[in-house]
C-alpha cells in the first residue's frame, strides 16, 4: 500500500489551494486526487467573469483564476491524479481509489483534506408535477453542455430558481441565441448575488418572478410548456395564478448540496444545516487527522473565501502531520447560531490551537435591512456591527480575536445572533 | 411470414417471446417505443407479490402464485437480483382487524405459504418505523422485491439471443386476417403477416384486441404517482409495508427496492389518457398522506424522483389470457396490472401451453435457457477487479458517480442483445443517472460514450427515443 | 436633477447606490463603499460598459470550445454585435491562456482573449 502523508480528495478551487499550502507548510508527501479529466473543478465551465477580486485583486474568469491555482500546484510539484475515482475513505484513513491505469488501489494517508465540493439539488427533490420529458436540466449540466461541449440545451427557456448559476445561465444562454423566458424563484427573494440579476437578468430584460415556482411540466417527450404560480407563505401554489409559458427547456438552479458521501461512510459528523461536516478552527472534522475545505464543506458564494478556507485546511493538516497540533482537546468552545443565524462554520473552537484571528462564516436565514450581527461570549455581548442588508444569498462572517477569547478563561460559549437594535 | 408477432415489449411480451423462443417458431416483436420496458412494465412498484390479495380461484391468483414459485429460479437463470424480504398488510384500526384474517384465509385458499398473522409486538420487532398505531399484520414471507427493467430487458435478451426478433418504433395500426386465416399487420413500419398474435399491449391491449374481434373490452389507465427516496434511507423498511386492501386495490405502499432505495407508492387514478404519465400535486401529496398512516417518520424529504406509471385495468380486474373467441390464433394477454409482474413468467408459460395444444411445437435443441448479466463490479474482489480492468480499462472509469457505473458497463449495455440507444435504455440496463443527482453529472458523459459506440451524432441522441433528444445542434451555429 | 438607483456590479458586495443626475452631468454618487463603486456609478448612467465572456470554436483541439473574454469592458449597447464576431470565429489549436483570439472586436478597441489552455489533439 502506498503511503501519504496528506491525500487531498478533490481537485477544484478547495482541493488546489489546500495541497499548496500544505506543501508550503512544510509537507512534502501529498497527493490530490480528482475524477475528471482535468484540474480545476467546476470553474472550468464558470467562464464568466467575476473570480479572484479578493484573492488576486482583480477579476478573472473561472477557468482563468482555476489556473493561476494550477499554476502554483505545478510549480510546486505536487504530484496528482486525473479520472481518478475515490471509492471509499475508512476512519484509519486509508483511501480506496480506482482508474483506469491503475486500476482499484488504496493509499494510506497521515492526513485526509476533503473537497469533492458540492452538486446542484436534483430535480426529483422538487417533486415538481407533470411528465418527465426531455428538456429539464440543472443549470450546472446545461452550462456544461453549452460551455465545455459546445452543444446547445434549448432554445425557448425557463428558468426555476435564482441561484447564481440559474442567473448565469440566464445570460449564457441569451447570448448563444436562445430565449430566456423567464427566471421563477419560489422564495420571496433571490437565491443569487445582486451583481448577477443587474447583469444577468436586467441587462437582458428577462424577468424575475420572485415567490413562484413550476406547477406542471408539460411534453411528453422533449419540455413542450410549463406553468409557473405564485406561492402562498408556506411555499404552496395560489390557485388562479397559474400561468402558462411555452417552452422546450426548464433549467432548474434551486440550491446546491456538499457532497459528503465519502465523509459520511467514514464517520464524519454533519451538521444537519450545511450538509456538511461539523469542523473546529482547524477545519477538522470529529475524526482526527480529517480536514473539510471549500463547498464540501458548505456551499459559498465566492471562490475567493473557498481558496482561504482551503489554505487553512492545508496548513492544519500539516500541522498535524507534523506534529505540532497542540494536544489539549479540552478547551473546546461551542459557537452557537440562533435567531437568525441559521449556521456557523467552523461550529467550535479551541482557544489554545486558533490562530490570532479566526474567520466564522455564517448565512442567515431571511432578508435583515439595517439589522445588527452580534457576537456574544458567554453575556458579554463583544461585537455589534450593524449590516444594510443581509439575504440568505449571500455568506457573512466575523472575525475573532484570540486574546479577546484568552481573557475569558472559564468562556463556554460563543453565540452569534442577528438583532434588530 | 412469421409464426408469431407478439403486439408489445413489456414485461409480457418480453416473457412470452422467452418461453416460445424455447420453440422452432418464427418470431418477432413489435414495439412502438424505441425500446423493451417503456409502458406499464417500467413505472410501477417493482414487487414480487405473495398471492394473498386476488380473488380466490381467479386467474390471477393462480397466476401471480405460480410466478412467484418461478421467480428465483428464473432470476437465477437470467442473472438478476431477486429478493424475498416479505411484506406485510398492516393494520392500523382495531375494528379492521378481522379483515387480515380474510386476507389470510384468502391466502391459504390461493396456496400461498408461510402466511402468518403476527400482532403488533411482533411487528415492531419485525419494522421500528412502523405505525405507532398498528395492531396487527398479515406477514407474507414469499414477497419479494425486483426490478422491473431488469427483468423485462434480461427475458427480452434471453428471448432475442434465441431468435426472437424485435422491431421498436413500431406502432401497430390496423389487423385483419385474411381468406386463409393469415393476419395481416399493418404498422407505421410496412405490413407484417403472421399465423398467430399475441397482444400484449398493456394499455393499449383493449385496442389491439378490438381491431380483431366484435367482443370489445376496455382498458382503463390508471394512474399511479410514485416518489423513490435516497439509498441513504433505503432501510426505513426492510419488508414490504402494505395498508389493507380497499376496492380501489392494494393501496399505497412503502418498500426497499432491490436496488436499496426507498419506494413509496402508488395513488390510483383513472383516468383516459394512455399516455398520462404525469404527476400530480395532488397525487403526490396524497402519496404522503397515506404512506405516512403506516409508516413513521418517513424521510420525505430525501426523494430523489417522484414519477407516474399506468395500471392497464380491466373493467372485471381481471386477467384476459387466452385465444379470442371470434378471432381464431390471436391470443390475448390484456388486463395485466397489478399483480401483472410476478406473473409475467407465468403467463409466457400459459400461453405457451395455449400454442402447444393448439399446434405441435417442435423444441430447439440448442435453447439456452441462460443469460449473462451485467457485470456489476462491485460484486467482485479487489483482485478480480483489478484483472478486469487491465483487460478492460473501461471498467476503472466511473461514469456515474451516485450509483458507481463504469464506462464499461454502459459499453456492455449498449453493445449486447438489444442494446441500449437513449440515455433511459443506458439508465435501466446499467442504473446510470438513477441516483441521487438523477444524471446532471453522468448525462454529459454518456452522451460522449453514445456518440462514441453508436456513431451517434449529439443531435441524434435521445432521452427516451421518439423527439425527446437532449440538445438542439452546437453552439455558434458550427456544422459538424 | 434625476436620481437613479443602482446596484453595483463591481464586486459580490452588491452595494446600492444612489446618482444624482443633472442632464447628462453626474452630481453625486451616494451608497458606495469604495472607488470602484464610484467609477461604476458614473459609467453606468452615461455609457455603461461590460464585460463579455463566451466560447469560441476550436479547430484541432482537445476540447471543441476555447473559453474567451472581452480583455476590458466594451459598451453595453455593443454585446450583441460582439457575439456576431465571436460566434463566427474558428481558431486552430493549441491555445494559450491569454493569447488574443479576436483583435479589436467590433472597433471597440478591446481584444478577445484566451482564458484557458486547449492542447492540439
């Protein structure tokens, strides 16, 4: 069996950027392993721009800022294996992977980084009525089609959800010719960024039809019409809104879900909100020496804060590898999320091993104008930032300080909460 | 001329083509979808049922009890997974306790073993999930699970590899027999002329059958909306949770598949479209509402695909097997719902016994009675693996990643006995893009392998056959 | 004087702003946080200008398609035209990142350019 010191599952944004920094850390034996045919991840069929305005200060295109990614794997000769399929990791962290070169083959890690990332929510979820024709696409597999492969999915469309990739595949697919009838979004607000539904949808004059969805499908063979209906509070159908839109394709762009199978089958905890791993400030799951970065972990908006995210999980599992976690499980610190944070990430910290400064990410639940994000420790309410606007869109986050958490020594809990004053 | 045209490739069809292949006859099957397992046979609970709910002494008591007994045997033979997990009618008010006994007492009547009524300690023992409020439960244990594509296409492919030929796309439109009793059928595809029919139309039987005879039946589609939940909670269940009977039929059940998802249906709606295969919001929140009666804390948000199939219901529920009256040498099998795939072996082998009393039926020496299935890897050791891949790298390449397909599989799926054209024949031969992301990712990729192993341009490629391709030409107007 | 609202597509922010216009004279841009807020806010109720990403077909390549972008923002009313001359664009294999597909699209002054590698198969 060959032997790791760090294999990293995965090799998109999340994947590529923790196996850098582990390297730079000091790590030399690691090895990335991904399924498809080339590096990058999904942000090869991304080619819109809009990437890196953090990271690299200016704004590239997926594939662009994916390679700049590469680019630093390469130079650091990071070895890696393309169409490569992980099958199974176990709690010892012996990874089981196939291709076809080498065929079914197992590795034995000191380190496990988890990025497989995430896919689109499926359309069966939706249990949307009607037949079952061809013409429904998640927006992911259309922008594949269209932007990898080159084929054109439709070209009378509708478009249910208002996630980013729905939006960009609004104006991808007017460009290429097609009709965009219109976007339907079931919640009273959008799924994706503001940016997106100026330059997607209003540059275009494709309306956006919040609280509505899809009521029938229609076709019995290829997508013929669908009706779209305004929805009640609960998210039902009012009868008598129904409107019909001849079509031949329906993308669906309605959430995207961490894929955690291989986590799950290796006991890793979830968190039942982000469908993702429970992690501490070391980005390290419930078992020890397995690290979760970028939307395998939970689902972000900006790729930006996904190759942050992975620089640290690269740099804890070195740490680790290494030998210099600091050994003391005890001091563990729960962060809670209530009223109106729906999550947190990382969901505890160990005061003793967190760097000065510690980034929590977090989403809420509705839309907040003019509300305020506070952080609590244990009663003593230490930050009171007040945000215009917050949508369940958009990730936030706050910053914590080490030593303001030094000087508590006996804190047990950290909550972060939205408040009105 | 042909010995035999059997009228569809159902699960029927597909069975009594297997059991007159064992013949010296010459037979075809016409099909008007591009493929086997495209109606009734494909959408619908995939149970092997016990034989306790038909009518004692019916036909179709007698039948879905024989295909039950033939079941492992012909599973085995056919190489596909077959298991008996049992079901279970469960009781939920103490006043229609007495009614399981009648099931049971109909049971016994119908020959079927190992019934047993349990109460509800027992039960619970048997399924946690269980209804907090059931009282009681008709255990069957020769219930068993299936699936149905796999067992029309695999009775197909036997049936084909022993010179059955089928002709898909092809719709019949008119029969008549001629002055010497030869049927002529004429079908979008040019006339075929034959000795004998064998109408296995499902929900277009009443159809064929009223093109040959002055005795009319009906067929009423009835509708039946389904949802299949994640592998992940494949195991709510273990056996097959059946509520007791209504006039309506058997009810909405909740069963583990063969496969390990979890299936919840179905709701029972006439309706006059035979080609109604849409859900309802209706149906399917009925669906949830009944299915939730027997069984707790169902995970109803972990579906992964809710769809509709079509029951073909005789006005009588009954099964219309035999030679028509008025229409000598054309043998009906029409009416076959529920319990109509068990019974499918048991129907090939009655009308099987329908053409040897009425002609002399020469068996074929060479008749293989086997099929190789599938290869599914999974089942093999690292080290078996691992030589199959060096001979056939194919098998290291996984297409779908859900479900675990490899590339070699779709090759093998598309390249044996009536391969597969469509990303659905792909998908039900190999259960590429069955889970959990229903084919986003795998689509792409099969296409590219379709493209490949058909010669298939993109444009061509289909969901399901018919117009349903799955894009319209390339991007910047580029010929090819 | 005219008020329009916008919302800033600078950056994921997303910032509502607020320009007071006086004919074709911008008096004040309010809502933004930084400077590219600003500079977008006057662009965009005189001359507002975009970005273009698309494919262009390949020739020779291992993939068919080579994705591409405007090197710059062209103006808005120019996107469409800007398609016409990328669609009909054929380049042979391989690609650079970066290499200048299509000089001077549509006499905007802006190139299209390469965003990623294609081998020659």
């Amino acid at each position: 069996m060959k032997e790791y010191d760090i294999v990293v599952i995965g090799g998109g944004p999340a994947g590529l950027a923790a196996a850098v920094s582990a390297k730079c850390s000091g790590v030399e034996n690691i090895i990335v392993l991904e399924r498809d045919k080339e590096l990058g991840g999904i942000l090869n069929q991304c080619i819109h721009n809009g990437f890196g305005l953090h990271t690299f200060k200016e704004e590239l295109t997926g594939p662009e800022y994916a390679y700049r990614f590469m680019e630093k794997l390469y130079k650091e000769k990071i070895p890696y294996k393309l169409n490569t399929m992980v099958m199974d990791i176990s709690k010892d962290k012996i990874v089981t992977a196939m291709n076809r070169e080498d065929g079914v083959f197992k590795i034995k890690a000191k380190a496990v980084i988890l990025a497989m990332g995430c896919r689109e929510r499926p359309k069966g979820a939706l249990n949307i009525p009607g037949y079952r024709p061809a013409g429904i696409f998640s927006a992911g597999t259309a922008q594949r089609l269209v932007n990898i492969e080159g084929y054109m999915p439709g070209k009378e469309v509708v478009i249910l959800g208002s996630g980013d990739i729905g939006l960009i595949m609004a104006r991808r697919m007017t460009l290429e010719g097609a009709k965009v009838k219109l976007v339907a979004e079931l919640m009273p607000y959008s799924g994706g960024l503001k940016r997106n539904i100026v330059q997607c949808l209003d540059d275009f004059n494709i309306p956006l039809k919040l609280s509505h969805t899809v009521v029938d499908i229609e076709g019995k063979e290829r997508v013929s019409a669908v009706t779209i209906a305004q929805v009640d509070n609960h998210g039902k159908p009012i009868k008598g809104t129904e409107e019909r839109y001849t079509c031949d394709t329906l993308l669906l762009s309605c959430g995207l879900i961490p894929e955690n199978e291989l986590s799950r089958n290796a006991g890793v905890l979830m968190n039942s909100l982000t469908n993702g791993p429970i992690v501490n400030e070391s980005l390290e799951t419930n078992i020890e020496g397995i690290f979760a970065c970028g939307n395998v972990l939970h689902v972000h908006d900006l790729v930006d804060y996904v190759s942050e995210e992975a620089k640290k999980a690269g740099e804890s599992a070195a740490k680790y590898v290494k030998g210099e976690q600091i050994n003391n499980n005890n001091n563990s610190v729960e962060i809670k999320a209530i009223e109106g944070v729906r999550y947190t990430v990382p969901s505890t910290i160990n005061v003793d091993r967190m760097e000065d400064m510690l980034t929590v990410r977090f989403r809420v639940g509705k839309v907040y104008k003019g509300a305020y994000v506070s952080v609590y420790l244990d009663n003593e309410r230490i930050m009171h930032n007040k945000k215009k606007i917050m949508a369940p869109g958009e990730m936030e986050q706050v910053i914590l300080v080490k030593n303001k958490l030094k000087e508590q020594p006996e804190l047990k809990t950290i909550t972060v909460k939205i408040e009105d004053e | 001329m042909k010995d035999v045209i059997i009228i569809g490739a159902g699960v029927t069809g597909a069975a009594v083509a297997r059991e007159l292949s064992k013949y010296d006859l010459d037979i075809c099957v016409l099909e008007k979808e591009e493929d086997v397992c495209c109606g009734t046979s494909k959408a619908n609970s995939a149970i092997v049922h016990a034989g306790f709910d038909a009518k004692a002494g019916s036909l179709m008591a007698k039948l879905n009890v024989r295909g039950n007994e033939m079941m492992d045997e012909l599973c085995k033979d056919l190489d596909i997974p077959f298991k008996r997990n049992g079901s279970l009618v469960v009781c939920i008010h103490e006043e229609t306790k007495e009614g399981l006994k009648d099931l049971y007492n109909r049971g016994i009547e119908n020959n079927v073993k190992g019934l047993k009524i349990i109460d509800k300690e027992e039960l619970r023992k048997l399924e946690p999930n269980i209804s907090d409020n059931a009282v009681a439960a008709l255990y069957a244990p020769t219930g068993g699970i299936i699936c149905p594509f796999e067992l029309n296409i695999a009775m197909a492919e036997n049936a084909n590899e022993n010179g059955v030929e089928f002709y898909f796309n092809t719709q019949v439109e008119k029969i008549y027999s001629d002055i010497e009793g030869i049927y002529h059928v004429k079908t979008n595809n040019g006339e075929y002329k034959t000795r004998y029919v064998v109408n296995a139309a499902g929900v277009y039987a009443d159809v064929i059958h009223n093109m040959v005879s002055s005795k009319k039946i009906k067929i009423t589609p009835r509708r039946g909306d389904y949802c299949l939940l994640d592998k992940e909670v494949g195991g709510h269940v273990t056996h097959t949770i059946f509520p007791q009977p209504t006039a309506l039929g058997k009810g909405v059940l909740v069963s583990p598949t063969i496969h390990g998802n979890l299936i919840v249906g179905p709701t029972a709606v006439d309706i006059e479209n035979r080609e109604g295969v849409n859900t309802t919001a209706e149906g399917i929140s009925d669906l949830i509402t009944k299915a939730n009666d027997h069984v707790k804390n169902l995970p109803l948000k972990k579906v992964i695909t809710s769809f509709a199939g079509l029951r073909a219901h005789e006005d009588n529920h009954e099964f219309i097997i035999g030679e028509v009256e008025d229409a000598p040498n054309f043998i009906d099998c029409a009416g076959i719902e529920s319990p109509g795939l068990t019974s499918s072996p048991a129907i090939g082998e009655m009308v099987g016994n329908i053409f040897k009393e009425k002609l002399y039926l020469k068996e074929k020496p060479n008749w293989k009675k086997t099929r190789r299935g599938i290869l599914n890897p999974s089942t093999l050791s690292m080290d078996e693996r691992n030589e199959l891949i060096k001979k056939q790298p194919a098998y290291g390449n996984i297409i779908c990643r859900c479900e675990s397909i490899s590339e070699g599989e779709i090759i093998d799926a598309i390249h044996r006995p009536l391969g597969a054209r469509s990303l659905d024949g792909v998908k039900r031969r190999t259960r590429a893009g069955m889970g959990r992301c229903q084919a986003g990712f795998c689509s792409p990729k099969t296409m590219e392998i379709i493209n490949r192993e058909l010669g298939l341009d993109y444009e061509n490629i289909t969901k399901s056959g018919g117009k349903s391709n799955i894009v319209f030409g390339r991007t910047k107007g580029e010929d090819r | 004087m005219e008020k329009r609202e916008l919302t800033c597509i600078g950056c994921p922010m997303g910032c509502q702003i607020t320009v007071e216009l006086d004919e074709k004279e911008v008096k004040s841009v309010q809502g933004n946080t930084c400077a590219i807020g600003d500079k977008y806010a006057r662009n965009e109720v005189i001359n507002p200008e975009r970005t273009v990403t698309s494919t262009i077909v390949v020739l020779e390549g291992d993939k068919p398609r080579v994705s591409v972008k405007t090197k710059s923002n062209i103006p808005k009313s120019r996107i469409m035209d800007c398609m016409k001359e990328i669609d009909s664009a054929r380049v042979k294999a391989p690609v650079k990142i970066g290499d200048i597909l299509i000089k001077n699209v549509c006499d905007t002054g802006v190139d299209i350019v390469a965003t990623r590698n294609i081998e020659k198969l």
